[in-house]
C-alpha cells in the first residue's frame, strides 16, 4: 500500500501531527502498532524524499523518535491530523528533543 505513497499528494510538512500505522511481525503473526507524533525532520528533496523523522511524547514525558523510510511495504497507512498553530520557519525541528514538558507544544 505504501508502495505507491506520494508525499506531494498528501502535502504533509514539518511540524504536522501524523498517525503512522505501522505493520509488526513477531511470533509467526502480523499486527499493526500506531505511532502518533509530530513530523520534526524530512530526509531528501521533493521526488525523492527517503524518509521522515516522527517524535511523539511517551509515558512520563519520555521522547522517543522514530524514522520510517517513504516508500516502506510496512507502514500501512499515514493519516493527518492537524497542522501546528503558528508557521514553522525551519526545516528540521531538532530543538523540541531539548525540551521537556508543555514547552513542546507548536
């Protein structure tokens, strides 16, 4: 399904909110896990972009990041869920991994 994924369709950009569901084989079976988090870097330009950073905020204000490649047979669907209040003006969002709490919120 991803396959075939077109970024500029979508017109996703950093900082936006994203669901990616994400296909996981243990123990002879298959099961799709969702990561939710914000978009803080892409990897490649227009055409070819190769991957895309997600950070989401787990238990006990722990960060944890994770890269899924663009064109990956894993990631079984992307969905968006809300642009971020005010304009980002940068291209990678490195500097939220440095702060901790509700200062993260863009």
């Amino acid at each position: 399904m991803a396959n075939n994924f077109n970024w500029n369709k979508h017109q996703f950009s950093i900082g936006d909110l994203v669901n990616v569901d994400y296909l996981i084989k243990e123990k002879g079976r298959e099961r799709i896990q969702p990561f939710r988090g914000r978009i803080i870097a892409i990897k490649g330009k227009s055409s070819r972009e190769k991957t895309f950073t997600v950070r989401k905020i787990a238990v006990d204000n722990i960060g944890v990041e994770r890269i899924f490649p663009v064109n990956s047979p894993a990631i079984a669907n992307i969905k968006f869920l809300s642009k971020p209040k005010k304009r980002i003006k940068r291209a990678k969002l490195y500097y939220l991994g440095k702060i901790n709490g509700k200062k993260t919120k863009i």
